[in-house]
C-alpha cells in the first residue's frame, strides 16, 4: 500500500467558507488511468455531474463487465494519477451558522489530528468541513441517537486511519449537503473526487490477498451506498453490479454467520471458515454494519436496483434475526466504559421501535420477492397476514403515533416516522399487485394509512429539527402523495418533497397519472425515480429498457439534466 500521510485538521481555520476542488485536471488524470486499465472513462463514474448528459453514446464493451473486477498487481501498488490543488471555491453553506466549536463535536478518543487521506490529496477546508457536516447533521437525517455515541461516530473512529473509509466517508457526506444544495457543481466535484479514490481503494481490498479487514470494507460498503443513494440521477447497472458484489462479499466469507459465532461454536468447530473467531465488539459492529447495509439495499431494490443483500438475508430468516439481535448492544461494546448509563437506558427504551423498523425492512424485502417473480393468487393475502399480525403484534407502538404530546421524547420521533414507513409499506405493497395500472379502488386499509401518514407528518414537521423529520419522512409522503386522489394532499406533499430526484418523479408520475386516469405501474415508477421513463405516446407508457436483465449497458446511464 502507498504510504499514508496523516492530514491535520485545523478546526478553527474556514468554518464560515466551505472551499472545494475545481476537479477539471483531477477528473482528467482519472480518466486516463482508466482508459490505461481498458476501461471507459466512466466506468466507476458514479457521481458525474456535468451539465449536459451524453446518453445517446455507446457504451464500451467492457461497461458490462462487473463492477469491481480489477487485478492488483503484487506489491498492492495504486496509482490514481495526481490530484493537484487548485483555486478555491467560496460557496455559502446555511447548515455552518448552527455549528459550535469543532473541538467539542468529537467522540472520545478521536482526535481531529488524526484523519488519512490517500498521500496525493492535499487537504482542503472541503474536507475539513466535511467532517463538521458528517459530525453535526450527517447522522441526524437518518438516526435519532445524540451524535456524539451513535453509530456513525463509531464509524469514523474506526475508520479514521484508513483512506479507503475516509473517502468514502467524505463523498457520502459531501453529495448529501450538495444534494440540499440543488446538487452545487463544485460541491459534488469534490464529492466525486473523493468517491473515485475511494473505490479504487475498495476494489484493492477486495481483491487483496491480505487477511481482509471486514468492517473496514463494510464501512466502505455502507458509505458507497450512502453516495450513490443521492446522486442527482442513478447509474443503474452500477447499483445492481454493486449490490451484486456486496452480496458476494458477504457471502465469500461468511460474514453472516461470522458475526453470531460464538467463541465456543469457533473452538470447537472443524470447519476452516469458522476458525475465524471475532472479539464481541467487533462481532456487534460487523452485525451492526450488516444491518444497515440491508437498509440500505432495500431502499435500493424498492427503486429497482440491487437487493441481492437484502434477498439473501431474506431468505434464511432466523439467522438474519440473529445478526440484529448480536447488533442491538453495538454501542456499549463500542465505547466501552465512557458510554453513559443514560445511553443505555436510551437504548434499551428505544429497542422494540428498532425491532419494528427491522421487522417492516424484511417485509419490504418479501414483497421485492414475490414481485421478482410470477405473483400468484395468495400472496398478497399472504403478505397481508404478516402485515396484520405486525400490526397487532405492535399496537403499542402505533397507539405512540397518535399522542400529541409535546416536546416528542426520542422514542416518539422514532415511532412517528418508523410507524409511517409501515404505512408506506403496505401502500407499496397494494401498488406492486396491482402492476398492470387498473385503475381498483383504494382499499380501506390503504386509505388509513393514506390518512395516518399525513397526519403523523403534519405533527412532526411542526416542531423542532423539522428538516431532519422531513428528510425521514420522504419515502413514506412520496408514496403516499403518488396514491392519494386528494388535491390538496398533493400540493402539500409536493412543497415537502425536498430530494430533487424525487420531486422530479413526484411531479412526473402524477401528470402520466392524471393524463391516462390509471395508476403508474411500480416498474415504471422505479425508472422514473432512476431519472428515465419521461415520454408518454397515444395515452400509454412508453416502452422502456429493462433495468434489471442487463440491457441498458454500465457507463450509459450517467448523470445530468432531466
């Protein structure tokens, strides 16, 4: 491996500017090197965001191949050719006013004169800054947790000494605040900067011969997703190759059984693969990894792309249960004896609306199932049973969405938006059986839980962090706003909708809805939140390539205007 250069980061220096890259000769250097491995310049060009698309240009022959099928040569030597510094950029950034002293933002033990990045990237306030977003606001769109003890602090701890992680780090947290910034040009710039190096660090661990750092690459993994999860329009043969390969990743080396093998089951056992024994903290933080990473391929196998992870989770239930329960105590093995007692009692109070939002992610992963395949007769009676019993098995949970207490305790926020995703589920569910677009009427518990999403959302943006609860809340107001026949309700849902690209598709579908009185069927609302599916001909949908048999070729999908 190239050496390391450990990156000071001066907390104090920048912290009303936020200075990128320009990127023009770093993207250049880039395309080189892979036109020199046999590669178009796009293939791993997960994060292109010049102004205009080329989506007319044919794709290279290699842009099928998978997507990390790179040899290392034998001394593990890398060679992303020169990233070279340039002028900055001075770009207003609202979220910096809410900022204290970076000094205070820190977990214990990490230090902000710690962080590695690739020796041919020289720091800039982007990355430092970076940091402060992923440390103050990054987390809270997704988890509840103070900051400071979450998982995603762990993370950064953990993965503060490796390039690969920082990388992947910094262009996960820079997309998502160019994202909110309308997808700002030199935002994502260096954002794409920092994803390339990154990957090409990934495929080199991957491929290693070296004892594999496994939650090092699932940190890697998680990360990547969370990158390309925001991009302005999805690559989507890179999605399916990259939930592809993590799903062979885990598999090659066991990772799901590795993290629930116990230290007796290790010893005594003949086999190779279970020789390996993990300590109990890094058992939980590999569960705790495998967990979210699921999330995450089920987001992405709900908009077409991937959920191979999420499949093969799926399909050995018990173990999967399992993994979650090994990766609820995470925090406290993490952080050891500075975790406070009050944490503690956090998370055991949070523990069943965890349980709930893993139990609804494995139901959105059966109903992904069934619609892969021939959907027959019973299983959406099926489905629903398990919905039902949930439900039943829940209504505690539930009964929390309907208090209007204020201030909302953590456990409340949870319930709202975790209750909500049930919700959108079994909207999403009602939509994929009924594929062919007849127009059936809602049936009342899809009606109810048209009403119970806007209501909870109602409540829980008038408080405080509404930004945040907005950000939770997209899917589910999505979902519901493409289903309901209520004006009003669509008005409202649309000024919520604050992720570009679902905007996008929200406007979209609704006018194919309201030009052919039929519901868009969910393989077309899928390529329609992939960026495609824009034309409409003589009343009917346009026949469009499939996303997921591999006809629309790597490289060809890359990002620009709609």
């Amino acid at each position: 491996m190239p050496a390391e250069r450990i990156l000071a980061a001066n907390g104090t220096t920048g912290i009303e500017e936020f200075i990128t890259y320009s990127g023009t000769n770093t993207a250049a250097a880039l395309d080189d090197w892979y036109q020199e491995l046999g590669f178009s310049s796009d293939f791993l060009d997960i994060g292109n965001f010049t102004a205009q698309a080329n989506l007319d240009e044919s794709p290279s022959e290699s842009s099928s191949g998978p997507l990390f099928p790179l040899q290392v040569d034998a001394n593990g030597e890398s060679s992303l050719g020169a990233y070279e510094e340039h002028r900055a950029t001075v770009l207003s950034a609202p979220w910096l006013a809410t900022l204290t002293s970076p000094l205070n933002i820190f977990s214990p033990g990490l230090s902000t004169q710690n962080i590695v990045l690739s020796p041919s990237f020289a720091q800039t306030a982007a990355e430092t800054q970076a940091l402060h977003y992923y440390k103050t606001h990054f987390p809270t769109i997704m988890v509840t947790k103070n900051v400071r003890w979450s998982t995603h602090m762990v993370m950064l701890r953990h993965g503060s000494q490796t390039p690969m992680v920082m990388h992947l780090l910094i262009a996960a947290s820079l997309m998502n605040l160019g994202a909110s910034q309308h997808y700002d040009a030199d935002i994502c710039s260096a954002a794409r900067g920092h994803s390339r190096a990154g990957v090409y660090l990934l495929i080199e661990a991957m491929n290693s011969s070296a004892e594999p750092d496994y939650l090092n690459v699932l940190t890697a993994f998680f990360f990547l997703y969370k990158y390309m999860a925001e991009q302005k329009n999805t690559n989507a043969d890179a999605m399916i190759q990259f939930s592809h390969a993590v799903c062979e990743y885990v598999k090659r080396y066991n990772l799901d059984t590795l993290c629930t093998k116990s230290l007796l089951s290790c010893i005594s056992s003949t086999e190779v693969t279970a020789r390996v024994c993990l300590p109990r903290d890094k058992q939980e933080c590999l569960a705790r990894l495998i967990v979210w990473i699921f999330y995450e391929d089920v987001a992405a196998s709900i908009r077409g792309l991937g959920g191979l992870l999420a499949s093969h989770l799926c399909a050995e239930p018990e173990q999967t249960n399992e993994i979650y329960q090994c990766s609820t105590t995470n925090l406290e093995s993490a952080w050891g004896p500075d975790y406070p007692e009050s944490e503690i009692v956090d998370d055991i109070e949070n523990g069943p609306i965890l349980k709930f939002l893993y139990e609804v992610m494995m139901l959105y992963t059966e109903v992904n199932e069934v619609c892969r395949s021939s959907i027959l007769v019973g299983d959406s009676d099926t489905i629903e049973a398990k919905l039902m019993k949930l439900e039943e098995r829940s209504r505690f949970l539930f009964r929390l969405t309907t208090i209007t207490t204020q201030p909302r305790s953590r456990l409340m926020i949870n319930a709202d938006y975790m209750v909500s995703n049930f919700y959108a589920l079994r909207i999403y569910k009602f939509r994929c059986f009924h594929c062919n677009g007849v127009s059936a009427i809602t049936p009342p518990e899809v009606q109810s839980s048209l009403t119970a999403i806007l209501q909870i959302a109602q409540r829980s943006f008038s408080v405080k962090q509404q930004s945040q609860m907005i950000e939770r809340f997209q899917w589910p107001l999505f979902i519901a706003g493409i289903e309901t026949s209520d004006g009003i309700h669509k008005e409202w849902i649309r000024t919520k909708l604050k992720k570009m690209r679902l905007s996008r598709a929200f406007k979209r579908i609704l006018e194919i809805q309201d030009k052919t009185g039929r519901r868009v069927s969910i393989p077309l609302v899928r390529q329609i939140m992939c960026g495609e599916g824009t034309a409409l001909t003589g009343g009917e949908h346009q026949p469009l390539p499939s996303m997921v048999d591999g006809s629309v070729c790597f490289g060809q999908l890359v990002e620009g205007e709609a």
